[in-house]
C-alpha cells in the first residue's frame, strides 16, 4: 500500500505511526519509504514523495483456511488518523 499526509505534515518513514490490521486485530506496522516512481512524480512535494510506499507480510500458517481481511490505518505527525485501505483476501494453506 502507499500513503501521504498533505504539507507540512511527514508521516515517519520507520513506518511506527502505521498499523496494520487482520481480521480487525493489530498485527504489526510495515516497512515503510519504499520509492515508487508513479506516487513520486504524481505528488511532488510531499514529505513523503519519494518514500510513500509500504508493504507487510502476512504468515498464513497462522490463519484458519478461509476468508480474511486485511486493513491498514495511518497517523501522520500532526496526529490526523485515517483509513487507508482494506482487502479481502482468501487462505487456502
């Protein structure tokens, strides 16, 4: 996923103030600053522009085969929250 915050607001690029949910239950935060070439050059002057993109992998080992979802929640450095994205998604182990 990728997110940014409008100026002058940063979200930290350790990627501590995004949250990653499974299933509604906290699971851990993303590697976060990941450049993608397109978030770049479509929002140029973000704090983030150039580090926007984070991923998270998901063990399925610990997950019942079956439908699942995945969410993510973000704070940027002025303390706004927001959603930024779920999915459904399908284990089959």
């Amino acid at each position: 996923g990728w997110a940014l915050t409008p100026p002058p607001a940063a979200i930290p690029t350790d990627g501590s103030t995004i949250q990653v949910f499974v299933d509604g239950a906290p699971v851990g935060h993303p590697t976060y600053d990941q450049y993608r070439v397109d978030i770049a050059t479509l929002f140029p002057g973000y704090a983030n522009s150039d580090g926007a993109v984070g991923f998270f992998d998901v063990d399925t080992r610990t997950l019942a085969n079956g439908l699942h979802t995945i969410a993510w929640s973000v704070t940027d450095d002025r303390g706004r929250v927001d959603g930024i994205g779920s999915r459904y998604f399908w284990v089959q182990n």
